[in-house]
C-alpha cells in the first residue's frame, strides 16, 4: 500500500504545495483543512486527497486526523488575530497529537534564522515550536525556508516597473518559491534521512535589491521600514537589513531534495 501522509493546512500555500508534490508522486495525502467545504478544499478533493476536517485550536479533532499515518507536514503562523502566543498554541498541539497519535515523521515548516536568536517575533515562535518537537521527542525534521518570492509585488507605474522593500539598495536576500517548499517538504516526508541533521535551511536564490528588480525588467526603490505596521515585520527587515546576507540557505541541499528548485528568474517567468 502506499504510504500515507497528512498535511495540516492543505488549503494554504504550503500546504497545498505538500499536498500537490505528495499526490503527483503517487502517494495517499489526507488533507487536514478547517472547512471542508471550501472551495481549495474541493479542488484537493478532485485531486484524490482525503479531505478531512481538524481544527488547531479544536485538540480532540487532531488525534483522530493524525492516526495511522506515515507522516504529517505542519506549518504554523503567527499573522492571525491570535498573534505569536497563538502560533505557539497551535505547534504545540500539532506535536502532542503527532506524539500521541505515533506519527511516524513530522516535518515542520519554520523558518531560515529560528535557531539564530533574532529577536524577530514570529522566527523566536517558530522556534518555541521547534523546541517543543525536540523536547518531545516526536521524529521530525525542522524545514526552515527563506524569503518568499510571493511577496516580491513589482508594480508597473507609467510603463515602468518598479520594486519596492523596506531594505536599503545592495542588501542581498536569500528566496524560494512556495512551490518548491513543498516539493522539498514532499521529499523529506518519503525519506528523512535526507536530511541527516534532523534540520535544513532551504532557498532557491540570492540576490540584491537592484539584481531582483533586474529580473522584472525594472528598477529598485527602496521604502522605509515606517512603513509597516507590524513590530514583527519591521524586526524582520532591520534583521534582513542589518546581517545581510541574514539567511543561511543550504542552496546545495535544496536542490538535492528538490532537483527543479528555481531561482528568481525562473519564478518570474512561470507567474
């Protein structure tokens, strides 16, 4: 029988990524969603997933969901009403389920720098959960992706395309797809020993400022980092701002995990 896997959050990005990488190989995905009867809860139906209903903030809805699995994939975020103190609730339920329910590999999305003491508020509530997974001793690897390309958003201005971060010109940053998120998570899943250290930190390129807005035929702008109205999202430009290269991503390991891992350029031109 196929190995079966269940993805907490098909309906996201990442999760969807998962559950597509999972289902595309073969494999039997149970899509953990909160509304069943959603829309991207139907496509991943259509898809052959089964669709199952579990709640983060509901523990007695995730052991059930959790048994007689090979594997989950789990990320948590804190951009909700409930904040950082919430993403930590919920990654700790996902891990005492998983615990409890003898799941046999977890693989948790955090985040590149987690374990690098940041100071940013979502990165030190990753890393809660991370500690959490350890201090259980659930076997899981911990995937820590870069920066999104999704939230590169050029606009086009009188003809002319302009890119626009609250980072000063020449900071490079590391990115990855969503996309090759989940191929990665995918492949962790089927094999952890890919991952000999238990973590990985991934990403599909580096480049700076003025290199990114290259890649969308324009020019870079920089805003300042006022311009935010997050105390998270601007702790997490001043760390991008002020370590650059702030990320670590293992680019030789990304691609060994996921061979069709893209860089920016590649990204831009599949949109």
């Amino acid at each position: 029988m196929p190995s079966t896997y269940a993805v907490v959050g098909a309906t996201g990005q990442q999760g969807g990524a998962t559950a597509r990488a999972l289902l595309d190989a073969g494999f039997k995905v149970r899509a953990l969603v909160r509304d069943p009867g959603a829309d991207r809860a139907a496509g991943l139906r259509s898809a052959g997933a089964d669709v199952v209903q579990a709640d983060l903030t509901d523990p007695a809805s995730l052991r059930p969901a959790f048994a007689g699995l090979d594997g989950v994939f789990a990320m948590t975020t804190s951009f909700t009403p409930r904040g950082t103190d919430g993403e930590v609730e919920d990654g700790f339920r996902i891990a005492d389920a998983a615990w409890a329910a003898g799941v046999g590999h977890l693989v948790y999305s955090s985040v590149g720098g987690a374990e690098r003491e940041t100071g940013v508020p979502h990165f030190e509530s990753k890393r809660r959960v991370e500690e959490h997974i350890a201090e259980l001793g659930v076997p899981a690897t911990i995937v820590r992706p870069v920066f999104f390309m999704e939230n590169l958003s050029p606009t086009t201005e009188d003809g002319e395309v302009v890119l626009r971060l609250p980072l000063p010109g020449g900071v490079s940053l590391q990115m990855i797809a969503v996309e090759d998120i989940g191929r990665v998570a995918a492949a962790v899943l089927r094999d952890p020993s890919r991952v000999p250290g238990g973590a990985v930190e991934i990403g599909g390129d580096e480049l700076v400022c003025e290199q990114m807005a290259e890649v969308f035929g324009g020019r870079y702008e920089e805003l300042p980092v006022d311009v935010l109205d997050s105390d998270d999202l601007r702790a997490m430009f001043t760390w991008l701002a002020e370590a650059s290269p702030a990320y670590t991503a293992d680019f030789a390991s990304t691609r060994e995990l996921d061979p069709e891992v893209r860089d920016l350029r590649a990204w831009a031109a599949s949109r």
